[in-house]
C-alpha cells in the first residue's frame, strides 16, 4: 500500500516589494514602500530597519536603525509611509540607505526546520544636496 501525504504550506511568509529602490534629491519627497506578505501569523509585523551597508544572510535582524514597525492590512500589505521615507532625504552628502522589511517579532525556530527569516530590501540613494528644477524636469 502506498499512501501519499499532502504537502504542509510553508508557514513562513515570502515578502516581496513593490518598488526595489529610488534615487532622490535631497529634500525630494519619497514615495510609500509596500510590501506584501504571503501570510502572516496573528500579531506579526514588518519592520523597516535601516544600515547603511547591505547586510547578507539573516544580518537584517539584528542592528540597524527601526524607522517604523507596521501591521500589514487585510490584503496582507504593509506600507511604510512616504513621510516616514522622506525624512531619510534630507540635505547633506550623497548616500545609500539600505532599508529591510523583516518580520516582527522574529518567528521562533522549530525544531528540524530552516529558520524564517524573510526579508526583502529597498534601496534609497541620495544625490547632491539639491537639485535644480527647470521646468517640469529636474537635473541631477
């Protein structure tokens, strides 16, 4: 007799972004970040965590700098907001922030199973300090 289990699903969420990253201007606004989630355990979050380098392996849980912690909605979408991202615009040298979507808290580690760690990463970069409008175009 042969007996074919069904395959459990994965309860770890598979993040995804809709825009991997954005060059500005200093003082430019940003646009929202959403992320969306495949499932979500009740009371998980996405945190957005800033480094300034990018980070590898599972490096995003720990460090950084949290600019915000979200509960996704009903659709399983999380949205930093555009005010949140833009105070990361201000005027000073050119840089590359490196902003990660993780799960919070951090889900616990279960015996004979990967650890679930997803992340997913935008990539905000800053130019000059200004840059000058001329007409409806802007020079960078």
């Amino acid at each position: 007799t042969v007996s074919v289990k069904s395959e459990e699903p994965d309860p770890c969420p598979v993040l995804t972004i809709d825009t991997p990253s954005v060059t500005l201007c200093a003082g430019d606004a940003a646009p929202p970040i959403t992320v969306t989630g495949t499932s979500f355990a009740v009371g998980q979050q996405v945190e957005f965590v800033k480094f300034s380098s990018l980070q590898s392996g599972e490096a995003m849980y720990t460090g950084g700098t949290v600019l915000s912690t979200v509960q996704p909605d009903n659709t399983n979408r999380a949205v930093l907001t555009a005010t949140i991202l833009s105070a990361q615009a201000v005027a000073g040298s050119p840089q590359t922030s490196y902003i990660y979507a993780i799960l919070s808290p951090t889900p616990p580690l279960v015996e004979g199973q990967p650890a679930c760690r997803p992340a997913v990463l935008f990539t905000l970069t800053l130019t000059k300090a200004a840059c000058l409008p001329i007409g409806i175009i802007r020079l960078k």
